[in-house]
C-alpha cells in the first residue's frame, strides 16, 4: 500500500491557513495525496481502455475463473417438528448440494477477444443504434456478467444494472425507466423476467446465458411477437463472424446507471460516469500497488451489480490480479458434495465481504469451536485473548497453536480481509482479524463509486472506516439537532463528499439531485463521521437513523443492529424504536445450530423439544434467557441504559437483504 512515513497522520486539511467555515470541518484528503487522483494510469480514459490494457499488459496470463456445476445431489432427512397442538411428528425434508468441477481460466487476451465479439454481435442485433438507452444486466456475479458489462464498453453503450435477487416490482423498474430496449440475464431469472416483460414494451431482445428448458423459453417469447430471445454464445459466433471496431466513448459519457435496491422505495439509478469509474479504479491502485504481487488471488462472490464488487473487479483487472467467480451457497462444503467449497478449492489471497458474510463466518467458526468440547473451547477462546494482548510473539505462538487450523479453512492463503457496504460490529472485525487474517474496513456509497475511505492496515483500529481515499476529499457537516457539530472534542458531522469519482447525480431525479448534491459539487451522504486524532475516519450514525424515544434521547438503528446482530445467537435482526417507547425492541433470526445448543444448556429448556426450531422460537422463557444475553452484550460494547433492548421476537424464518450501499 502507498507507504505512511513518519507516522503521519491517515489525512490532512485543505486550506489550513484560513479560518474554519461555520458550522464545518475543513475539507481532508488522503496522506499519500495532494491533488486528488482521477484515473489509474496516463491513457486510460473510458472503461473499454482497461480492458485493452489488461490484454496488451498482463496478455496469456489467467484472468477469470469459474467452476461446472456436474451434477446436483438430493438427500432426504427426517426432521421432527411440534404442531400447534403439541405434538411431535417427523416430517421427511430434501436437501439440494452442488458437484462442482475444478476453475477453468481464460486469459486476459481470450476475455477481451470474448468482449469484442460479443459486442460485435449485439451491434448485428441493433443494440447501439438510434434510440438506445441504456442496456440492462440482470444476472448474477459471474465471467458472463462482465463480458457483457465490456461488450457495451466496446460499443460506448451505457448500461443499467438490477440485482439478481430482485423480485418483480424492482426489475420491472429498471427496464421501464430506462425504456430500455436489450438485457442480458441467466436461465433461472428468466421466469421472473417472463412475469414482467408484458409490462415493459420497450424490450425487444433478451439474451441469456445457462441451459433453460424450451418450456421456458416459450413461456418467454409467447409474451409478444418480434421478441428476440438468444443465447449469448450466439451472440459471440454472431460477432466473430461480423467484426466491428470499437465505438469510442467520451469520458463525461455515463457509463452505468447502477439501480439501488430501492429499500425505501423503488429504486434509484445512479449515474456513473467513464471518468467516475476510473477515478475510484486509480484511487485503489495508488493505495495498494504496493501490497499487490503476481501471486495473489481474488475470489468473487458478492452481487456484480453492487458497486463495491464492481469497482473491485475493475481494479483488479487493471492490475492483473486473477478473479475465481464463487457462489454464496458453494464458498464452504456446506452446500457441497464430493468436491470442496470454492474458497478451499481457489485459496484466495484477498477476499471482500459484506458485513453479513463475516458475521457468518465468526459464528461458523464458533460453532465448530463449540462442537470441539469445553477443553478445545476453553483453548481458543484463551489463544484469542493472548493475540489480541499485542504481547510480542504472541501472535505467531497461538497461530501455531490454534489459528492456522482455522487459517487452513480458506486455503492458507489470506492476507488480507475487506469489509465494505455497511456497519461491521468492532467485535467481529476483532475475532476475523485474531482467528484469522487482518480485516479492514471501507467506507463508500453507489455515489461514490464504493470509495470514500479505506482502513491502510498501518492506521488498523477496530471501529475505523479508514482514511480517505485519493480519489476524494470529506468534509463533515453539523448535525445540531442530535449534537454533533464541527466544533466537539473529536469533529464531528454528516460527510459530505466531493471529487472525480463523485456520482453525476441520479437518472430522473433531478428532485433527488437537488437534496443531495450541492452547487459546488458536494455530495451529501447522510452518515455521519467522526475525525479521529490520527486524522482517520470513524462512521457512528446515520442521520436518517436516529430515532428519538419517550424521553427525548436519539438512538442510532444500524449502530445497535451491528452490535446485537454480532451475537453468536443471531443470525440476522432488525431493530425497532419509536417515540412511543423508552428503548428499542428487536426481531431476532435465530442461528438454528447456536441457538439449539444455547437451549440444550439452559434449566427448564432442555427438555422441550429443542430440534424444533419454530416451537423454540415461542417459548417464553427461552426468549427471557435471550433477551438477557443480547442486553449483556450490549453493555460489553459500550450500550447505554436507552439503547438495551425491552423485548424480543425470536423467529426461524430466514430473510435475505442484498448488500446495499450505506445511501439507502
């Protein structure tokens, strides 16, 4: 990474000389930095000129991988469960697991050649001629996704992105808005793509990837006439047979629109500009060209239309770094059979996870701990407390020891972990970086093409987003209603941003616009910050978030939800407040494995029916024990009276929230 000298703070003031604005912080920018970074390298302008630098720089070396699904297994077992009436039946259940081949490479010559044909092909079919807007993606993470994602490069075609877990009142947002006339998607999205394209005229052609059944390719052209339907290694035959030659795109042109998953409503498109891109791209490379070699390994698993996973890959396809394309179901052998998960079967040297991925990683490792008996437990937990003490020699000892067995679990290979997207607990950031490898934490928007700030592992304190980025300078803003102001003992605000990776503003929305953007290009984020002595940055709330309770104090939602969803119990929560009550309330998603343990060691809950997860989840007392434990939790981390919880809703039925940027 770009080297800190003399112990340096992480940034620096703009301006110092002159007096503070009122109300605000003076803007900083990163240490390594005195004007801001707009691109990686000189010459490269446009997103297709990384792809044709990647080919004529790293050539024949490996550049992307994915595995075969072989085949799937299916096996039965019997669960038992209690009806309402009390009962104990056994109910048999199918399990699906994957077989999964070894990573098949192509090079980075053979990935832009791909890119290039299948941009020529989409040209054959009109994609690009008058009256186009934009082309949309609604696949999942993948070598396709970003074939694609080239191709339109190659052609100067904006595109728009739409999570695959979309349902369809999302999706039919981001093709009718646009108008938008060609999409790329999988197999097993095309029956959500079937339940809305009578209601999006503009689509004229659907190509896909994957081995749909013609029962559903039918259902899907039977919707209207003059539908084109084709697979994209059509498309890539098409184009190897009727070459074109790339499109050239302007700088300022948008290159995306990346739809947010419109958790408060339906989604916003944000615009990113060619220069945006390339400015976040050069902010990735000045911080860590240094830290990159030849060997290192990357393994892709978070949604491609998340901009954090898009402008990692982006990154890494500049510098040469090779990609392997896992799945979240397949990353551990719990979903597997007869072949490894992807994170042993690639051993990656870098991975980046969203905070929910490494609270699941914590409590997978705890379970196994748990399993181990109290002796192995009691160990682990003592070797945990050892490293952490920062007494030299300590480290290397209790990896020997204990650690590089857990090391072991994701190939041997780590050396560094990322966290982005939202609030990491301080706990979990602790246990993954003792048990593990070192885990630093970013901090960036959609807006912001995912930078902001980025934890140098010389800064490394847990709870720290990092410093800025060199793409971008922050400033903080007063918040006096919930007292933070520029003028506290450490600064504190809402952050606003302002540089070249700074999104153009938001497809029309110029109401949006006019909220969020300021007329000398600021950017209004809506969390709020906090300058560290070191001249880090600290994210403690979110002003959308705060919540006032019976008495008047503020509480910060996504702050507790960090904290209490950290808990080895909790698989996934959502906090509740309002000015009704005197503290917050909590649904909790049990951890099925966890919290049956948990019961089994409880007086007066171990003989119920334990295995049942739903008759767990109603039982009174067990409810009790949790809420007590959560609240315990929470005073270990520092919670006031007014932010322990008043009750508790244990639940068994799992939800999924894509990763969203922090901007929703």
């Amino acid at each position: 990474m770009a080297p800190r000298k003399h112990q340096q703070a992480a940034s620096w003031e703009v301006g110092p000389a002159s007096p503070a604005p009122a109300g605000e912080t003076r803007a900083r920018r990163s240490y390594c930095v005195t004007e801001l970074v707009t691109g990686p390298a000189p010459g490269i302008e446009t997103v297709h000129d990384i792809a044709r630098y990647a080919a004529r720089t790293h050539g024949g070396k490996r550049a992307y991988a994915s595995r075969p699904v072989l085949r799937m297994v299916d096996e039965e077992k019997d669960v038992v469960k209690t009806t309402p009436a009390g009962d104990r039946i056994t109910e048999k259940k199918k399990w699906t697991y994957y077989v999964l081949g070894a990573f098949q490479w192509i090079s980075y010559d053979q990935f832009l050649q791909k890119a290039v044909s299948v941009g020529s092909g989409l040209r054959e079919l009109g994609v690009g001629d008058e009256g186009e807007t934009m082309f949309n993606i609604y696949a999942s993470t993948a070598v396709n996704w970003q074939v694609i994602a080239h191709a339109c490069a190659f052609s100067a075609v904006t595109i728009c992105t739409a999570y695959d877990s979309l349902g369809p009142s999302g999706l039919s947002h981001s093709l009718q808005e646009p108008s938008v006339r060609s999409m790329f998607t999988n197999a097993d999205l095309l029956p959500t793509l079937t339940k809305v394209i009578g209601d999006c005229p503009s689509v004229r052609l659907v190509v896909y990837d994957g081995a749909p059944s013609e029962t559903v390719l039918s259902a899907l052209r039977a919707k209207r006439d003059g539908l084109r339907v084709i697979h994209i290694d059509e498309v890539e035959q098409l184009g190897a047979a009727n070459p074109k030659q790339a499109v050239p795109a302007n700088p300022d042109d948008v290159y995306c629109v990346m739809y947010t998953s419109g958790s408060t409503g339906a989604p916003k498109g944000v615009m990113l500009t060619h220069k945006n891109i390339l400015a976040a791209v050069g902010a990735i490379w000045h911080l860590l060209y240094e830290y990159l070699t030849p060997q290192d390994t990357y393994l892709a698993f978070l949604p491609l239309a998340h901009i954090l996973e898009f402008v990692i890959e982006t990154s890494w396809m500049f510098a040469g770094l090779p990609i392997g394309y896992g799945k979240i179901k397949t990353l551990t052998e719990a979903s597997v059979r007869d072949s490894q998960g992807d994170i042993l079967e690639f051993k990656p040297s870098i991975l980046v996870g969203v905070p929910a991925v490494w609270e699941s990683i914590r409590k997978g490792i705890l379970a196994k701990v748990d399993k181990a008996g109290s002796v192995k437990k009691a160990i682990f937990n003592r070797a945990l407390k050892l490293k952490g003490s920062n007494i030299p020699g300590m480290a290397a000892l209790t990896d020997a020891i204990v650690f590089n067995a857990v090391k072991a679990q994701t190939g041997g290979r780590l050396k560094i972990c990322f966290s982005g997207g939202g609030s990491l607990s301080p706990s979990t950031q602790s246990f993954i970086t003792n048990s593990l490898n070192i885990l630093i934490q970013g901090y960036g928007l959609t807006e912001s093409v995912a930078m902001a700030a980025i934890l140098h592992p010389h800064f490394y304190k847990v709870g720290v987003a990092g410093c800025p980025v060199p793409s971008t300078e922050i400033k903080l803003v007063d918040v006096p209603d919930a007292g933070y102001r520029a003028t506290n003992r450490l600064p504190q605000g809402e952050i606003w941003l302002r540089g070249p990776s700074i999104a153009k503003g938001y497809y029309k929305r110029p109401d949006l616009d006019a909220e969020a953007f300021t007329a000398d290009g600021w950017f209004k984020t809506g969390d709020v910050g906090q300058w560290n002595p070191d001249g880090t940055l600290s994210i403690i709330d979110r002003v959308k978030n705060l919540v006032k309770l019976l008495h008047g104090e503020y509480i910060a939602i996504e702050r507790l939800e960090s904290i209490y969803k950290s808990f080895p119990l909790v698989a996934n929560g959502c906090v509740l407040a309002n000015a009704q009550h005197n503290a917050p309330a909590m649904i909790v998603v049990v951890h099925p494995a966890n919290i049956i343990s948990f019961a089994r060691s409880q007086a007066g809950i171990a003989d119920a029916n334990v295995d049942d997860l739903e008759h767990l989840c109603r039982n009174d007392k067990l409810n009790r024990h949790v809420l007590s434990e959560l609240n315990e939790h929470g005073r270990k981390h520092g919670l006031g009276k007014q932010e322990l919880l008043e009750a508790v809703i244990l639940t068994a039925d799992e939800w999924y929230v894509p990763p969203l940027p922090s901007c929703e």
